[in-house]
C-alpha cells in the first residue's frame, strides 16, 4: 500500500477513514448495458495489510453475497487498520443469469490469469486479478458448492502453505482441506503473484445457509484481527481446533434411480457403514452405498434423483481427536455467539 494517506483505486481516491463503492469498467453487453466490477473499498483511519474478500466467483455461489452483505454492516470494521477490499459479486453475468458461468460458457475460476486480448472470462479475470488481487497481501474468496449440492463449511489451503493453515485454525470454520492448486484458479495464479487466499466453502448454490453465513463472517472477522487489522474486542476465538482433513473422494452413486440418503454433511462416519440406498421407480430393486473408510462428510448431493455414477458424499480423511465434538462445538458457538444476536442480523 502507498504511503500517503489517501488509498488509490481506479482513479479515485479515497481518504482515512472513508470508504466508498468504485465501479470498474469490465465490459458491454449486447444491448449496450455497461457492466462493471463493484469493488467496496473500506480505508481505515490508522496504516496497515491490504485484504480483499471476494464472493460470486461462480454466478450461482449466492451464499458469499450474504455473507459479504453482513460483513460490511458490521460495526466493528468502524475500527479497521490498513484497508479491506470487498467484490460481493466477481460474475455478474453468471449472477444475473443464476448460472456458474459466464455468457461465453466458461468458468471463470479456470480463466486467470486473464489476458486484455482474451475471452470475456479472461478479461474479467485479468481485470480482477491486476486491479484488485494484485494490491493485497491477503485474500479470502467465498464459495458453495454447486446447485443440487451443499457443503459443510470448510477453509481449504494448499499444500505445504504454513501461513494459511495457521490463518485458516484461526478462520475456525469446521474443516480445513488441504487441496491442491488447479491451473487456471485464483488460488494458483493469486499466489504466483505473491498473495495467499484462503477459499471458504460452505452452503449450496442459489440458497442461504444461516450457520454458512454465520461461519463465514466470524471467521472473516477473526482472520482481519489475526492481521492486526481490528481490536480483539467482540471478536471470539473458535473454542475447539478445525479438524484437518489432508484428502478427500467423492463416493458415487451405484445405480440410477432414487436416492435416500441416511448421513448427512458433518457427519462422522466409519468404514462399511450404510450411507444411502437408490431404488428403482418400482421398488423392485434397492442398491447400498456403504463408506469405503472413515471419515466425515464435508459434502453431499441434496437431490434425491441421481443417475449411475453421480457424486453423492464427499469423504474427507479426519485428523482430530473427537471430529463429531469439534463439529458440534463450533456450531454451538457460533449459535449463541453475541455478534449474531437477533438484533444485529440485517
């Protein structure tokens, strides 16, 4: 960040203690209606990190834009060091649309790093990432998972990353998944420039999730004190340790038909035990999918038809020493946590 007083984004400036909604210019549609990347720019009174949170990567991710909503009308970033850089929606073609992608079908967080000269994923991607990305030294990028799916909430990291697993115990979500960079994702091309993203997972595409949301703001709150950038006060440590999960498979279904699923996200389960049946229309035949291992369930389908081969639980390998009590704890916290009185949830 400069060193005068004033933050510089996209020509405009804003002063100490300010903060201010700027439009960056990403393209046209076809009936010329302009469309931009809104970036809400929070400058705090005293110097400190750069951070951005992001949401609506994917278009139809709709859990981030609520978690994002809280975030900044919560009173405690009056306090804010440094500066915070928040894009509730990246895909505002994909959002407009309820879609995952953009109009030229591509996934976006497959596009960076983006090129002036390339497709409209590329260009929104290059524009994201050299105006808003490039200026950080942090990032948290918010996500759910895919329509017909829900995910328990979940920080995931790279592999080998000291600094953001240390973050992602202190973001205090319920799991933390070590997964791999992918090519073309903003975590990967985010720290080929040299900034770190945690990416929270929580919730199903195109619906709200009340403990989602609840996770995702306390724990956006807990990563900027951990940054030193806002006072420990009416920000609560996570009670009990996120389990550490260093691998995962999605379990598919045996057969098409109709799915009963018996577990569900955050479930502990043990290997051999029964995880749903598919049964034919007619009843005549009825299929089980048992656990290969044990582990816990950070992820499920949530529609009760399925075809052979489809993705119905994603199991995660545990590393904890009771996963169904920290699983709880935190919930439970997060349940009579006083930032999410009745009062306060806009």
């Amino acid at each position: 960040m400069a060193k005068s007083s004033a933050f510089e984004f996209a020509g405009q400036q804003i002063e100490r203690g300010c903060r201010r909604t700027v439009d960056v210019p990403v393209s046209v549609l076809s009936d010329h209606t302009p469309v931009s990347l809104k970036v809400h720019v929070i400058h705090g009174k005293r110097p400190g990190p750069t951070v951005f949170v992001s949401a609506a990567v994917h278009g139809d991710e709709v859990m981030g834009v609520e978690i994002v909503r809280r975030l900044l009308q919560s009173p405690l970033l009056d306090k804010l060091r440094g500066t915070l850089m928040v894009v509730p929606i990246v895909n505002a073609f994909g959002f407009h649309n309820r879609s995952r992608y953009l109009p030229d079908r591509r996934d976006l967080n497959r596009s960076f790093p983006g090129s002036a000269g390339g497709s409209l994923a590329s260009r929104l991607a290059g524009i994201f990432l050299e105006d808003v990305v490039a200026r950080c030294d942090l990032g948290i990028d918010l996500h759910s998972a895919a329509v017909h799916r829900t995910n328990l909430p979940q920080v995931r990291i790279s592999p080998n990353n000291e600094r953001t697993r240390a973050l992602a115990e202190v973001f205090g979500a319920p799991v933390i998944l070590t997964s791999p960079l992918r090519e073309g994702s903003l975590r990967a091309e985010a720290k080929e420039i040299g900034v770190d993203v945690l990416l929270y997972e929580a919730g199903e595409g195109l619906r709200f999730d009340e403990m989602a949301a609840r996770a995702g703001v306390a724990g956006i709150l807990r990563v900027l004190r951990a940054m030193e950038m806002l006072p420990a006060k009416g920000i609560a440590k996570a009670r009990t340790t996120p389990l550490s999960c260093r691998s995962s498979r999605w379990l598919r279904a045996p057969a098409g038909g109709l799915l009963r699923t018996f577990r569900a996200d955050g479930d502990v389960v043990s290997e051999g035990e029964l995880l749903a049946q598919v049964s034919d229309p007619f009843g005549e035949s009825e299929v089980e999918l048992l656990a290969p291992s044990d582990g816990i369930i950070i992820g499920r389908a949530v529609m009760p038809v399925v075809n052979e081969g489809d993705a119905v639980f994603h199991l995660a390998d545990v590393r904890g020493s009771d996963p169904a009590a920290t699983v709880e704890g935190l919930a439970a916290q997060l349940e009579t946590s006083p930032l999410f009185d009745e009062d306060e949830i806009i």
